[in-house]
C-alpha cells in the first residue's frame, strides 16, 4: 500500500485544480449567506451521538504546548509564541503593585501569530482565483480589518461532536509512522477505518495521524514546519465532499502531503477543500497519547470539543481540543 498515487496529471495543476473545484463545490449549498462551510454537517442529533461515546471520563488534550520550543521558523513571518509577564511574585514581594491588605498577583501576554502550532483554518484562509468561500470575493471578504464576512468567531459555539481517529501511521506506515512524500488515499483512510473497526460520515470530526509530529520531537523539528512531510493526497478531494465529515485535522504542518503530487504547486488541496468545498481543516494536532489509548481499548471513536477562540475577523486560531472516551 506504500506508494505515491497517479494525479490527472502532474504537469498540469492549473486544470485538476479547476476541475475538482467544479465537482466538489459546495457553494450555494447552505445558502448564498452561510458562514459555516461543512459545519453545517454537525448538527444537534451528531452532538447527541458523539456525547454518549463518553464511557470512562478519560480525557485527552491534542494540543501542542505554545511557548518558544514549537516548530515555526519564520516562514511567511510565522514565529512561536512569546509569552511576556506583566506582574510577577516578585513584583508583589516588593510592594510594587500597589494592591491594600497584602493581595499580589500575576498578569501575562502573549503574542503569536495565529497559526504558528494546534490551530483550525478558518474559511477565510486560503482563496481559489479570487475567490473565497461560497463564491464571494476575495477582496470582500478579507481586509485589514480582518474577516469581515467568515471570521472564525461565527464558528466557536458549533465545532464539538462525534471525533474519529483515523492512524494511518499504525495501519499503513512501519513503526507507527509514515515517511516524508507519503500521500494518504482513499483506500489508506478506509482501510485505516476498517482496521479500526468504526465508520467515517456525515458530520464527523476526523483525526489523521501520520506519525509526524512523533518524528519531530524524536528527531528534533527539522523542516516539520513546512517541509517534506506524509499527509493527504490531493486525490482525496473527492472523499472530503463525498463523506460529508465537518471537519478534519492532522498531527502535520500543512494537511496534504509535502511536496505536493505536482510538478509546481503549493497545497492544491488546500485550494479545493476551504474555499470550495467550505471544509473545516486543523493542522499541527498532537495525536500520540489519544492513539495509544484508542490502540490499548480498540475503541477509534470519543466526544471531541474544539472551539477556534472567537477572535472576530480571525482567518485562523489556535485551539486546545479535547477527546474524552
């Protein structure tokens, strides 16, 4: 099953774009006012279903640390965070704060671009010749104001329901892990499913570990944040909007296998999948524990929250998800 599937055709990334962008589409779909792209998939009776899924009340956080050892390098100004103290203990020791009664306190800041580690790509992310989800204009919908149309805040109240893990990583790679250039196709994801004994669908939240981020800190970061890297196929593009999943999100950098499947492009799936198909994506996500335990119990399917922060305007965020089984 190691391999490198066949693309329409790998000279020309223009016209495959262009044409999955046509079958897949989404837009209008919601109507011509929607904001939730795929969300709208996970409904109330999905909710339902993904709470009773809670058995043991054992949780876990899928969200890297975010401090000044993550992965960013700099590339398209992304950095780490930096985390700032504006009042400390020894401030407070010191009589400094000015408080009555010998009350002290700490107060922190934190700056970092929105996308540097565990993060969702808001709607507003990525544009399709101009065009941004739903067939809006671009130039209309983000500015320097922000998201003015998509912001990632209209979604912050919806993203909790039933997750799924799919480890590729564990089905299909050798010790857990796939290699660098690795594309993950349909029948890597089903077969993953099969394996693990669970159903992906409509409304779903589904995990794909690849075994990346594993690597990383094994190895050290390398070129994770924005190198060679195992991830989707762009031929998965007709999965994406045929499952009808809400979202979907991955222990990698960048989602879609690195180097991409064609001779010049830069994350063609990227192109169908948000402004087209309207899919929520989420990146740079720390499966490891949660594999292990689903590995342990057999059990691939958990309650998941994941709410973006609700920064208005915001075209991504940051996000702590949490699998509870």
């Amino acid at each position: 099953m190691i391999g490198r599937p066949t693309v329409p055709d790998a000279k020309d990334a223009e016209g495959a774009i262009a044409e999955a962008a046509k079958a897949y589409s989404n837009w209008g779909r919601w109507g011509e006012d929607d904001v939730l792209g795929t969300l709208n998939f996970l409904d109330a009776e999905k909710r339902r279903e993904g709470a009773a899924l809670v058995r043991d009340g054992v949780s876990f956080s899928l969200s890297q640390r975010f401090d000044m050892n993550g992965p960013q390098k700099g590339w398209r100004r992304r950095t780490n965070p930096v985390h700032t103290m504006l009042d400390t203990g020894t401030d407070a020791a010191l009589g400094n704060q000015g408080f009555p009664h010998g009350i002290g306190g700490a107060d922190d800041v934190i700056a970092m671009p929105l996308q540097c580690s565990t993060q969702w790509d808001g709607l507003g992310h990525i544009f399709d010749h101009g065009k941004a989800w739903n067939g809006r204009a671009a130039e209309k919908v983000v500015t320097s104001s922000g998201d003015l149309v998509t912001g990632i805040e209209h979604m912050a109240p919806y993203v909790a329901g039933r997750g799924v893990l799919l480890d590729v990583g564990l089905v299909v790679g050798q010790n857990g892990e796939l290699p660098d250039g690795f594309a993950i196709t349909e029948e890597h994801l089903t077969a993953s499913a099969e394996a693990h004994g669970v159903t992906v669908g409509r409304g779903d939240l589904v995990l794909v570990r690849t075994g990346r981020l594993a690597r990383a800190r094994r190895d050290g970061w390398g070129e994770y944040a924005g190198g060679p890297s195992p991830g989707l196929s762009f031929t998965t593009a007709g999965w994406l909007h045929r499952s009808e999943i809400a979202g979907i999100a991955t222990d990698t950098w960048g989602f879609e296998v690195r180097p991409n499947e064609f001779d010049h492009a830069f994350q063609p799936l990227h192109q169908v999948a948000i402004p087209n198909i309207g899919l929520l994506i989420g990146e740079m996500w720390d499966l490891d524990a949660l594999a292990e335990h689903c590995a342990a119990d057999g059990r691939y399917e958990f309650w998941l929250t994941a709410a973006p922060l609700p920064i208005t305007g915001a075209v991504g965020s940051p996000v702590n998800p949490i699998a509870v089984k």
